[in-house]
C-alpha cells in the first residue's frame, strides 16, 4: 500500500475536501513541541534551528505526538524563521526570546540582500518528509502529514523588527512610510514562504498550514492593503499543487473574512473568537479549524471535555470542522490531558 492510499480513509482529509467524515478529526498546533517529555530529551544540549535541520530530529519529533496521541495529522516540526536561516539570513532563536536578527531590514538593497529558496537550500526538509510519509503511512491506518511555514506578515515583521516585538512599531514604520520596500519585502518572503511549502508538498506532504502569529497586529483594511496579497500568493501557488491548504492567524476575528479570501479551504479561528461567529463571518464555503482555549486544558478535565464537546457541536454548523486549540499547546501543558482530549474528541 502506498502513502496515498494508506489516507483515502483519512477523517482530516476528508474534512478538509469538506466532507462530513463519521467522527471529528483532531490534532494541535504545536502537538510536536515542549510539552512532551520525549521531546525534550531528544532535543537535550541541541539548539532549536540546530533541530529543525536535521531530517533525523525532525521525523523524530514530528512522530512523537502521533505515537502518545493517535491524532489525526502530523505537523512537520520547524520554525517560522527556519527558511531565513537556509537562505543565509543572520539569526538565531534565544531561549526565552524567539527569533534574533542580526541586521534588520530597513532598505530595498536589504531586501535583495536576501536570497531566493531553492530545493538545495533545505534538502534536510525533503529528506525528513521522505521519512514521516513512510513512516506514517503505517500508523493509524495512515496519518496525514501537515506542511507548515511562516506568512509573510509574520516573518517580515521579524527581520523587521529584529526580534519579538509588542507594538510592531517598526514594522508599521515600514509598511506606511516605505511602501516599495515593504512590498519588496512582502513579495521576497512570500517567495520563501511558497517554494518552503512546495518542498514539502513534493515529497511527499498531504496538506498545508499557512501561519501568521501577528496578524492580529493589523487591522481589516490594513490587512487587506499590506497583508492580504502577498498570503494569497502563497495560497496560490500551494494550490497549484492539488494539496488542500488551512490559514491560521493569532488574534485574527476582526480579519476572518479577507483570511477567507486569501484562497485557502480550510481557515483557523483562535480562541478568542466565538466559533459560530466565525462560521457566520467566514459563510458556506469554508472548513473551520479550532478552536478551544488552550489554557482550558489546565482546567479539570471534566471542565475540559464539555467545552470541547460544545466546540464540536457548533463546529457541525460549518461545512466541516477540524478540531484544535485556537493557538498552540502550551509548553506546561499535561500530555495526559491532551490524550484524554482526543480521545474525546474522536469519539465524537
């Protein structure tokens, strides 16, 4: 049996064609991180862009979560900033920082300082996505594996800002006061962003996720001059692949309708916003994505469980639903929690 035909029966894929699989799928961002013990002992003494370009720590990690909770999909562990880091960008993740950039980008001659990505450039991403699809083919009776990249808002405000920022001040800067540069910047990153996907859709990947932590930051008309075309041309050229695509956004509810039009079937409501609200702005077309507080699951599970099964229920007014936390797992996080979680949900 090969990988394709090991998922036909896939209920994540099925939701994301819009189907009505027979039960709920679930999985969750940022499944395959610091909350598991195992990962943090793989991960011991190894920096995290150091582990995010090695194919054997990467399919290591990424099969951790589906091995302890039988989820629906696989996300492919990286990092937003990882394909800057291919291409020669000066940067590292600090411990309790995020991302650091050494030189930001300030000037047009900054942005075309930075190199295009090519194949070549990530051949550890191939390499790791050769071994998941193998590799899960054979568990579940065949687990999806999830694309995963940065948009461009989100990581032009890092080489913008040169790190984590609280207001983007710079970035707005930059968006309003230089805007060639801006598009310029926009156009490069979301050049990475869509040849870092379509790697990982080549080798193998069944689906992809477009994350944009900071979109909140902007609001709908903003977003829709500054933001929207460049995610859309991601989308774009993913879509071109056959493979289906979910837009997620931190803080995103005021923004759900251009997210919806940024072309992807699925959209990801975070947890501030009510998810039958979200139907209603997103309409018919969409498949949802979420969206339980991920804080709930500190909660007593009993408190747990019924929140998820109210998500669940008015998750069926959409034309499918996939069940996640509306952002992802905390690093504090109990993994028996978040087992007694999906096997909750899957009963559903």
């Amino acid at each position: 049996m090969n990988s394709s035909d090991a998922l036909v029966s896939s209920p994540f894929l099925q939701a994301l064609a819009g189907q009505k699989p027979s039960r709920t799928p679930v999985w969750f961002m940022r499944q395959a991180g610091r909350s598991l013990p195992e990962y943090l002992k793989v991960r011991e003494g190894i920096g995290m862009l150091e582990s995010c370009q090695n194919a054997d720590l990467i399919t290591e990690i990424t099969l951790q979560p589906v091995r302890r909770y039988g989820v629906d999909a696989a996300i492919f562990f990286s990092d937003i900033v990882l394909p800057l880091k291919a291409v020669g960008v000066d940067l590292d993740i600090k411990p309790g920082v995020g991302p650091v950039v050494a030189d930001p980008v300030r000037t047009l001659a900054d942005v075309e300082a930075i190199p295009d990505l090519a194949p070549e450039h990530v051949t550890y991403i191939t390499e790791a996505v050769h071994n998941l699809v193998g590799e899960l083919a054979g568990i579940n009776g065949g687990t999806p594996l999830i694309g995963f990249a940065g948009a461009p808002f989100t990581v032009a405000s890092y080489l913008v800002e040169g790190g984590p920022s609280k207001d983007y001040a710079k970035t707005k800067a930059l968006m309003f006061g230089a805007p060639d540069v801006w598009d310029a910047l926009m156009r490069k990153i979301a050049g990475i962003s869509a040849a870092f996907l379509e790697v990982q859709v080549r080798a193998g990947a069944s689906a992809v996720q477009l994350f944009d932590s900071w979109a909140g930051a902007c609001n709908p008309a903003d977003y829709e001059r500054f933001v929207l075309p460049y995610s859309a041309g991601v989308l774009s050229r993913i879509g071109e692949l056959g493979v289906p695509r979910i837009h997620f956004g931190v803080n995103s509810s005021m923004l759900l309708p251009q997210m919806g039009r940024a072309g992807a079937e699925a959209v990801g409501v975070d947890w501030r916003t009510p998810l039958d609200w979200a139907i209603g702005q997103l309409g018919d077309d969409f498949v949802v994505q979420g969206n339980l507080d991920p804080a709930l699951v500190f909660a007593p599970t009993e408190v747990m469980l019924d929140q998820a099964a109210s998500i669940i229920e008015t998750g069926r007014q959409a034309k499918s639903h996939i069940f996640n936390l509306g952002h992802g797992v905390i690093p504090s996080t109990d993994p028996d929690q978040l087992a007694r979680l999906t096997e909750f949900v899957q009963s559903r």
